[in-house]
C-alpha cells in the first residue's frame, strides 16, 4: 500500500535582493519593479513510499534534501504538484522542540509531545518509559533550565523516540550529538521499522547509516531526484556524481561553500616519483598538492583534506592546524604539499574534500576536490591486503614473540625516510 | 481560494496538498489539536508569571491600579458624571474586560513570531497558536473577576445585580470573536511586517480613548453616535455596565451591529491567516 505519493511536485523559493523593509517600503514597491530572483528548489519530483518501506533521502548540501523534507511534513506547501499521505505522519526534525525553559522535564514532556502529535492520555501512559528513556527520573521534576545540554537533548529525543507514527521522517540533525546518542537514534529508528511495520524517511549525508536503515533511496541533485531504486544502488549513483564533478575541475566547480576570500584552485596527488596520478599504490609515498589563489591578501590560513571511501565513511582528517609546520605568510597564489610516507589504504576508490580555514570559518570548502584509486598494495610484503570488509585502514606493525620496548621499534623512530623536519602524529608532513 | 485544478502542465499553479484534511471543517480540525491548544495555552500562562515574585497576582494588579489612578483623576479631579454609580466599580466594569482586550491583542500579535521556531520544524495548523494566546489572556480575565465581585459587595447599595448578569456570557463571546478575528490578522501581519508590533501600543491607546471605559456612553453627543458604536468594544462596554451595575438590558440594535462586526472580523480574520499560512515558515 502506498503511503506516501508525490506527484511530479515543485517548489519554487523567491531570492528577494530587495525585499521591503517595512510598510513604508512596501508601498513604495507598488511603483516599481522589484529584482526579485525565482529559485526552484524542487523541480519535478516524483516518488511513492510503500508502507514498511525505509527511504533515505540523499543528495549534496542545497540539492533541495531539506525542502522536500518541509514539504513532506507540510511545515512548506508545494508550489505545483501534490502530495499525498496516509497516516499519522510524524517528523523529527528538532529535538526538544518547543520546550519552555521555566517548565520542569515532566512538563515539557506533556508540552513536546503533544506539539509532536501525541494525546494526553498517551503521553500519559508512556511517561515513565519516557523518563526512563531518557535516564532523568532524579531530575524530572526541575525546570529544564538547569538541564546540561546533554540532559536536555535526551530529554527530548526520549520524547520523540516514544512517538509513534504510521510514518517517521527522521532528518540527520537529529542524529547530532555524541556517537552514542547517535547509535541510540538509530538504534531506535531500526525497532520502529522492524517491529511495527512503520514506513520511515530518513534525510542524510551520513550514507553508512543510510545503507544499515534503509532498504531504498533517492538521490536529489539540484532539485531533481537523479537516482532512485535499492538503496546500495542510489549510494553507488550519488558516489559517482561526486566523482563527475571532480572531472569539471576544481577552479570552475561551484559544488563550493565558504567565504571565498581564499579559494583552492586543484588539488591533485603526487606518487613517490612527484608525477601526478589517480591510481596510488599503498605502503608507496604518496603526496597530496593543494594550490591556492589568495585575492584578498589573506596571511595566514589552515588546510584541511579528509579522504572518504567508496562507503560515504571519513577515513582519516589531514589538518595542517595540528602539525607543527608553519608556513609563513600566504602569497597571492602557491601550493602546499601534504606528504605521507605509506600511504595507509587499502584497495578501493576514495574521495577528498578539501577546505581552506580562515580564522576559524571556512574560506572554500569543496565537497569532492579529487578522487583517486588504490589500485595495489607494497604495505605488507608480498603485497597482500586485509579483506576490505574488516579493514578501512592499515596500520603500521611489526609481529615479535619476546617483549619489545615499542620506543625501539623502527616506524616509531622514524626509519622511513621523512622529507621534512615538522612531523605530523599520522606521519603525514606538510611543506 | 480552494479551486482544484488538476492539469499539472501549469507550473506555478498551487494545487490543494492533502485534499482530504482540507474538507475538514476548521472547527473540527480545532477539536482534534484540542489538547495542542491546552498545553501551549498552559505553557503561556506558566511562562508569563514564572519568577516573578508576585505571580499571577499580576493580573489582577493592571486593571486593579488603573482603577485606582482613574479613579484619583477622573472622579475626583476631572469629576466625570456616572450616573451615580461609584467610579471605581464604574470604571473596573469596562476596564477589566478592556484590559483583557488590550493584552490579548499585544501578546497576540507577538504569538506567531515568538513561536516561528516551532513553525519552521514541525506542521500543525498554525491558528492554534492565536487560539492559545486568546485563551491564555482569558485566564487572567476570570481572575480580574474575583476582584470584581468584592467591589460589587461593598458598592452594593449604589448598584443592582439582576438575573441580567447573565447576559456577560454572550458579550464575552462577541468580545472574544472580535479579539480573536483581529489576532489573526495581526499575527500574520506581524510576521511579514514588524511595524505592526510598534503600531499596537499607539492604536490601543487611541481605541481605549474611543471606547467608554474612563467615561459613561451618554456622555458622548448623539449626533457622533451612529460612527461612534460602529466600534464594537464600545458597545460591549456600555452592555456590561448596564447589565451589571444598571440591571438594565443592552441597547439591542448596537449590540446587534457589534456582534455582525465581530464575526465578520473573525471570519476575515479567519481566512486572511489561512491564506497566508503557506508562507508563514518561508518568511525570514
């Protein structure tokens, strides 16, 4: 049974450059044009959700993810199209939404819940496993002011969680917080689906945990759904549009965020002989080049890469920031080099996304700079790998059957040739 | 408004999402966010008195100590005739419902605005929100009554409490469909145009001077009348004096203008919110 049905629906936002202030302006706008910009956030789209169904959204920050997200819990009205829904539909969007500061934990329980959706009476009947839930029964009675921020967030996604809709939209805000107040939120979804045949939706960039919850997907990209089908399938789509764009090049793209009072220019990786290369051989030196322009004259700035596998998961965080290398004042255009002697990965596809920080905000961000290929491994001699699925990263190490003083050990002392003097923990070295 | 046009070739056309909960009724969608309404209503009255020493006591102290200064000035100083009926239980009798008028316009104005982190996150209908402010006001009213009864006790001589008193039931009812049609429409203006929240205090004043409460109805010239009752608290006031202090009936053909003007209010109000609900979580 179908629960939900979009039907080829649009929603257009109005980008007003020269919105009226006030009345006073407002009036003064009957005379003349206003240069208004129409921004379609959504264009044409279609899908059906079957019940029991669990959906992942998918798609780059700004590919209309949230808008369909607001139009699917009717807090935004479709500007064409219809959609319709079967059930109570509940969406967790915000945790603690509505919560009064001066109300104690109990009242806000009876406050938050009925603004989700719920009854008094069942409220009612589930508020001890609520307060349980939420591990607060000493504190429940105390006006959620004096709440720390993790209380608070317990508290509310305890009220959520108890919610119990034919329909679930989970955004991925709600899985904030620390990871086990993550697993929790997941943990929780995945009973909801399982034990009671629940239809969920669930929005996120987090694609493992797409892939573990949901059976299918849709990817969005620039307010058209791109991909749709088996949820490993959609991952695999969204993967590879993140690799076309790498093909456009790094300069032109404008998949960007930021500033923009620095902008990276390419950035490209460099095996042990400095040649340029997309398909890297693990346990071989491998270096990462990041180029610059800096039009605003900006001196000092903090460069940033993380590499992603094939899955969507973060691998390793290259930070600058945390080295000891200081690079001097910034020219109006150079490179930055990020070598790292084995590099520690095992066979697969990878993604970068690199970003310049500037005081504390990013001056560009780019969500895939470059993609490369681990196409073979000299990490262990005779060239072997772990099986990929129990391994996402290799580590250097060494086997002995009498007790070592690891200080002794070669890798620690830094046996392998080192190019610069300011060592990074990871080995990786910047210059 | 509500025309389903189904060819979906025309872009920009909005169609009626979720046609089945459209043809509810409004009142009937009400019933079912009945108890939405309680706790955002509880949640208003709880807010508003919490850390503050004296509480809900507040709400009686407003319309208590303009009672006492107009008294001061407009008895004894500007010598306002009555009727001969006290001032303070002359002046209490509209100002109470007035005061209840006047905060529940002010707060009500805010009320989309102080919760536009609850309209951009989660859906309900949006009119729950002036429905909860009204409410919430409406407490502190039937509190202002417990005051009202003592100052009927001791001015017992001078008044005369009939089976007329009844009748504050069906005034309250115009007065509330009145504050609430206008809650609607400020609320929803307020959110695209600020300029109404600087506005309210200014036209509150100039109503409340246009409004029998400091001075008795007969008191403004004939000739001014028929403009003058067009506003509909101006009625009401005078009604509640009469069927309270006078125990004497409303002036039934004003009583009956005002009540066309404040459901015609409501109902305005009404639609304007509701067409202008889509856009209230896009407004930024």
């Amino acid at each position: 049974m179908k629960v939900i049905s979009v039907e080829s629906v649009s929603k257009k936002f109005i980008l007003a450059h020269d919105r009226p202030k006030d009345l006073a302006d407002a009036a003064r706008g009957i005379f003349r044009r206003r240069k208004n910009e129409d921004f379609w956030a959504l264009k044409d789209v279609s899908f059906d959700v079957e019940q029991g169904e669990a959906l992942g959204i998918i798609g780059h920050n700004g590919a209309g993810k949230s808008t369909m997200l607001k139009l699917l819990t009717r807090i935004m009205e479709p500007t064409s199209g219809r959609i319709r829904t079967r059930g109570r539909v509940s969406a967790l969007i915000e945790v603690g939404a509505g919560f009064h500061p001066e109300m104690t934990g109990r009242e806000n329980i009876y406050l938050n819940g009925s603004i989700l959706g719920m009854s008094h009476a069942e409220i009612h009947s589930k508020l001890d496993d609520i307060i349980s839930f939420a591990e607060l029964e000493r504190f429940i009675d105390t006006p959620v002011k004096r709440y720390s921020s993790g209380m608070y967030a317990r508290l509310g996604f305890a009220v959520a969680a108890h919610v119990d809709p034919e329909i679930l939209i989970v955004d991925e805000v709600l899985a904030v917080g620390d990871l086990e107040f993550q697993q929790k939120c997941l943990q929780r979804m995945q009973e909801v689906r399982t034990s009671s045949g629940r239809t969920v939706i669930f929005v996120s960039h987090n694609l493992a945990a797409v892939r573990s919850l949901c059976t299918t997907g849709i990817c969005i990209k620039a307010g058209s759904i791109i991909s749709g089908g088996p949820v490993d399938t959609v991952v695999k789509d969204y993967l590879d549009t993140l690799e076309r764009d790498c093909e456009i090049g790094l300069a032109e793209t404008t998949e960007r965020s930021g500033t923009g009072s620095m902008r990276l220019t390419d950035v490209r990786l460099l095996d042990g002989n400095g040649c340029a290369t997309n398909a890297l051989i693990a346990g071989e030196p491998t270096t990462v080049k990041m180029s610059y322009v800096n039009p605003g004259g900006v001196k000092r700035a903090n460069f940033i890469f993380t590499v992603y596998n094939q899955t969507g998961v973060p691998v390793t965080n290259i930070d600058m920031g945390l080295t000891a290398f200081s690079p001097g004042p910034l020219q109006e255009s150079g490179d930055f080099y990020c070598t790292i002697p084995e590099l520690p990965l095992p066979t697969g596809r990878y993604r970068v996304a690199a970003s310049i920080v500037v005081g504390g905000e990013n001056a560009d961000h780019v969500n895939s700079a470059t993609v490369f290929d681990v196409v073979g491994s000299r990490y262990f001699e005779g060239g072997k790998m772990p099986p990929s699925r129990y391994c996402t990263a290799l580590v250097a190490h060494s086997w002995s059957s009498e007790p070592v003083v690891a200080a002794e050990l070669p890798f620690a002392a830094g046996v392998l040739e080192r190019p610069g003097e300011h060592d990074g923990p990871g080995g990786a070295t910047w210059n | 408004m509500g025309q389903a046009v189904t060819d979906k070739s025309i872009v920009g056309h909005v169609e009626e999402p979720w046609p089945e909960e459209r043809k509810l009724g409004a009142l009937k969608i009400l019933w079912q966010h009945r108890e939405l309404i309680a706790s955002l209503t509880r949640r208003d009255i709880r807010s508003r008195y919490k850390q503050s020493v004296l509480g809900v006591a507040w709400a009686l102290l407003q319309p208590l100590a303009m009672m006492i200064v107009y008294t001061v000035v407009f008895s004894h100083i500007a010598r306002i005739p009555t009727g001969g009926i006290p001032y303070p239980v002359f002046t209490y009798i509209a100002l109470l419902p007035w005061t209840f008028f006047q905060t529940g316009l002010t707060t009500g104005t805010e009320c989309l605005v102080g919760n536009f982190n609850l309209i951009t996150k989660i859906y309900f209908p949006r009119e729950v929100f002036p429905i909860a402010a009204v409410l919430g006001k409406s407490v502190d009213l039937a509190l202002g009554l417990l005051v009202l009864v003592p100052l009927l006790v001791v001015y017992r001589d001078y008044v005369h409490i009939t089976w007329r008193v009844a009748l504050v039931a069906p005034l309250l009812l115009i007065q509330i469909s009145l504050l609430l049609g206008l809650t609607f429409i400020l609320s929803s203006w307020n959110l695209f145009y600020r300029d109404i929240r600087h506005a309210m205090p200014l036209v509150a004043q100039v109503w409340m001077f246009m409004t029998p409460i400091i001075y008795g109805l007969d008191m403004v010239p004939k000739r001014f009348l028929p403009i003058y009752m067009l506003n509909p608290m101006a009625c009401v006031m005078d009604s509640f004096r009469r069927v309270v202090l006078l125990g004497t009936l409303p002036n039934w053909s004003y009583l009956g203008i005002a009540a066309v003007v404040s459901a015609a209010t409501l109902i305005v109000g009404y639609r304007n919110f509701k067409r202008l609900e889509p856009a209230f979580a896009e407004t930024v």
